[in-house]
C-alpha cells in the first residue's frame, strides 16, 4: 500500500513540475528549425508569416463586394515562386522583372523584355490594380461575368494568365514541365510545398499556378490619399459623395477629381475598383496590334483594349499598351486634343459632329494630374508582404 502511495506521490509530483516548467507543452513551428535554417540561407521569410487578410476600405465595400480572399500558406510560396529566376530558361528572368512593386508592380520599359533580352510587344501592366479587385477578376463569381486580364482580354483567370507568362517564349520561355523541375531542383521549395498544399509537399504544374495567383490576389493596393478621402466622404449606407470636396485634398486636386469625374470616370470608374467597361478604343493612333478584336475576331473589337485600372498610375509609365507615352502630361495631351476619329473609337469620347477631345488647359491638365498623384499608395508600393524576398 506504501509503496503504491509513493508511486502516485511521484507521478503527482512528476505532473507537478513538467506543469511548472515555463515551456509550453507543445511548440508550433510554421518551420522546423532545419527547414528554417535552409530556408534563411536564400530567403529572407519571417519564421511565422505574415497575414494576408485583405479587408476592402469603406467606399469599395459597395454592392457587397468584397475582395477574394486567399490562403494565407499559398501566398508565401507564391511570392517565393513570383520572385524565383530558376522558373526562367536563362534563369535571369522572374515575374517581378517585368513586375516591379516599388512602380506598383509595372515595368519602366514601354515594351518589356524577357529571356535572353527578347522584346515583346506591349507594355507590361501594373499589377497592384489587378488584384485589388480580384472579386472582379477569375473565374466567375456567382455566374457574373468577370473581369478579363491582359491588354487584350484573353485570359479569364490569374492562373491561366501566369501559365501564359511562364510559356512565352518572350516572356520566360519555359514548359509547364521544365518549370516543375526547376522548382524539384530548389532545396527551400519543400517545406513551402508542404505549408500550403497541408502536409503534401508534391509539385505540380497546377500548384504552381495556383500559388502565385493566391500572391496575386492578395495585393491590395487601397490606403492613396484617394481612399482616405473617399473612405471619409463614404456613409453608413456605403453611399460615397465622390461629387463633393474631399477634405484634405488641396484646391487643385479637388478641381482634378471634378475634372475626372467629368471626363474620365465614365470608363476608368470613380471609385478606381472595376472599370465601367471592359475594353474600349481611346482614339489613339493605330499600331498592328489588334487587341481585343485579335482575340475575338470580330471587327468591331478591332483596336480595343482593357480599359485599365489608374491606382498608382503616376509611377507606372510608360503609358497604354505599347507604352507610347512616357508621361502624364502626354496621356492628356492625347486625350485633349489628339484623339483619332476612328471606325471603333469609344462612343464616350465621341463627342458628335466636331472633332473628338477634350480640349484641356493647361491649368486642368495640372489639375487632373495633381488628382491622379494622389492615387499612389505609397504603403502598398513599401509592403513588406510583397517584396523580393531572395537574398
Ligand atoms: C518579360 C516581362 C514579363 C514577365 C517575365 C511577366 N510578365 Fe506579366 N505581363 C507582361 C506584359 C507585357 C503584360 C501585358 C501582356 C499582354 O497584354 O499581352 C503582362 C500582363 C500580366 C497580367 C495581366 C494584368 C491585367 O490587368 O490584365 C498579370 C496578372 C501578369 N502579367 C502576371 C505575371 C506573372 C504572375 C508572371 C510570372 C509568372 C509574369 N506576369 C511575368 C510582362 C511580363
Ligand atoms: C472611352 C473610355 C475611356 C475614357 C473616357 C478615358 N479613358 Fe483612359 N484609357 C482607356 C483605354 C481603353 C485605355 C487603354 C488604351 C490602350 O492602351 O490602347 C486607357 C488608358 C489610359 C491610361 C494609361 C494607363 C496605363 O496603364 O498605361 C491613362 C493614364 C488614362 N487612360 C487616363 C485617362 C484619363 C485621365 C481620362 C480622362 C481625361 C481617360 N483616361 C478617359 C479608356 C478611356
């Protein structure tokens, strides 16, 4: 009987001190130590990651829209995969080449160049204004059309469209199989794997793709000035007074933001979310290149493009998809008094019997480029959560 009574003293006593001890009884490593240790020779990742949540601004939470989320252990490969030259075939090239997040995810270049420096034949996009609206964007989200990517339309989701980068020949030149040895080839790749895809550490074409769509979507580029202000000028019912004066924007960029809504919202949308329309003509003088028309064969698409997203346009240059212009100042000039009286030029910019433009002065094209600086999102183009991470 004693003895069982020390037994039980023990183990009591046993309980007692592993209770008593500071460390907790289980330890959650995102990485194991080794894995981290692996990983911090060629990447700079926090050992537990950063949240990826994305919660829309007051005046973009309109009609119930909100942004598509996305799964937070997909996102940090995706940004590893987004930034990795070994998916290249001269192993130079990355998607955050022609993408850069310091000039919201755009190219300075009118025409980017890919492998072995080749050309290709339009202007890279921004992608920080993709995503912001990827409720938008993909597959269709309860039967409503959604919106398309690339100048031309052609691909309905950010998968398809990354496969679409990875295969070009002008872009990364790679095959679908090539691309997965690269990453088999990438010590660090694994534990990666094995985050996102719960516990199953294969790679696989569509992962891939997959992954660095989830890094897509997850950009939100909505804290510019603009959505301060808009976010303030927006009420409980989620209605925004875009019309009336924004409290902390100056004289200028208030006549600017007038100026917009006048000329401009029409396509590229007030709240700067989902343009009005998805393509359309803006009377630029016309190159080879097709656009939608390309795509769809249709003669009446001839010539039109995305109308694209103007968040953080002032650091995104060159300008349209060829980038043609260098400058803002170009664009209005285009748009005031060099706009071509084309077969498939926008009814909006159309404006009858005399010839289109807007005829700006100088004191509005000031204007409506002091209201477009203010759509620079400084924190999105700084945020750690999308930086290279390579060393
Ligand atoms: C060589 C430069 C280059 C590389 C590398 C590149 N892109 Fe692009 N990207 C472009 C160009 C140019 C366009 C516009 C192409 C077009 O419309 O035909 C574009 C368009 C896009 C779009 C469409 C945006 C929109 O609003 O419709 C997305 C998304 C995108 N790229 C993501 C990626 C991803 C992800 C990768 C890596 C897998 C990548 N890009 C690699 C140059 C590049
Ligand atoms: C009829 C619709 C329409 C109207 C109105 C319109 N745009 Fe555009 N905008 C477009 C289209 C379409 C493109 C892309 C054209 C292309 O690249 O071929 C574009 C391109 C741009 C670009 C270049 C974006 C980039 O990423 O390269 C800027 C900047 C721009 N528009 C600003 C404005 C401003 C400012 C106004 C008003 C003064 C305006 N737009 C009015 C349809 C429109």
């Amino acid at each position: 009987m004693k003895k069982i009574y020390a037994l039980f003293l023990s183990a009591a006593l046993c309980l007692l001190f592993f209770a008593c001890k500071k460390e907790p009884d289980f330890e959650y490593y995102y990485y194991t130590p080794e894995e981290y240790r692996v990983l911090t020779q060629y990447l700079t990742l926090e050992e537990n990651p950063f949240s990826y949540t994305i919660t829309f601004p007051k005046h973009l939470q309109k009609n119930g829209s909100s942004p598509r989320q996305v799964e937070r252990d997909k996102v940090v490969l995706g940004r590893v995969l987004f930034y990795d030259k070994h998916l290249s075939k001269d192993g130079k090239i990355s998607c955050g080449s022609c993408h850069r997040q310091s000039i919201g995810f755009s190219d300075d270049l009118p025409i980017s160049r890919g492998v072995f420096n080749r050309a290709g034949t339009r202007n890279a996009m921004a992608l920080a204004s993709v995503a912001s609206f990827s409720t938008y964007y993909g597959t269709d989200l309860n039967g409503i059309s959604a919106g398309r990517f690339f100048w031309d339309n052609r691909a309905s989701t950010a998968a398809a469209q990354n496969r679409s980068s990875m295969i070009n020949p002008m872009e990364m030149d790679m095959t679908m199989e090539g691309i997965v040895q690269a990453v088999e080839n990438q010590p660090y790749y694994q534990p990666l794997f094995r985050n996102a895809y719960y516990g199953d550490r294969m790679v696989t074409a569509d992962r891939i793709n997959e992954s660095i769509a989830h890094f897509i979507n997850a950009m939100g580029s909505f804290r510019s000035k603009f959505d301060e202000e808009a976010s303030r000028a927006t009420n409980h019912m989620n209605f925004t007074r875009y019309d009336q004066s924004f409290l902390a924007f100056n004289d200028l960029e208030n006549m600017g933001k007038a100026l917009y809504l006048d000329h401009c919202a029409i396509c590229h949308t007030r709240d700067m979310g989902r343009p009005e329309i998805d393509f359309a003509n803006n009377g630029l003088d016309p190159g080879q290149d097709p656009g939608v028309g390309g795509i769809s064969g249709r003669e009446s698409e001839k010539g039109t493009f995305k109308v694209p997203m103007l968040r953080n346009i002032a650091v995104t240059g060159p300008y349209m998809h060829d980038g043609r212009f260098q400058t803002l100042d170009q664009v209005l000039e285009h748009y005031s008094s060099n706009i071509q009286d084309l077969p498939n030029l926008s009814p909006w910019l159309n404006n009858g019997s005399t010839a289109p433009g807007m005829n700006l002065s100088d004191l509005d094209k000031q204007a409506l480029i002091a209201f477009l600086n203010t759509l620079t999102d400084e924190k999105f183009l700084k945020d750690q959560r999308f930086s290279d991470p390579f060393r």
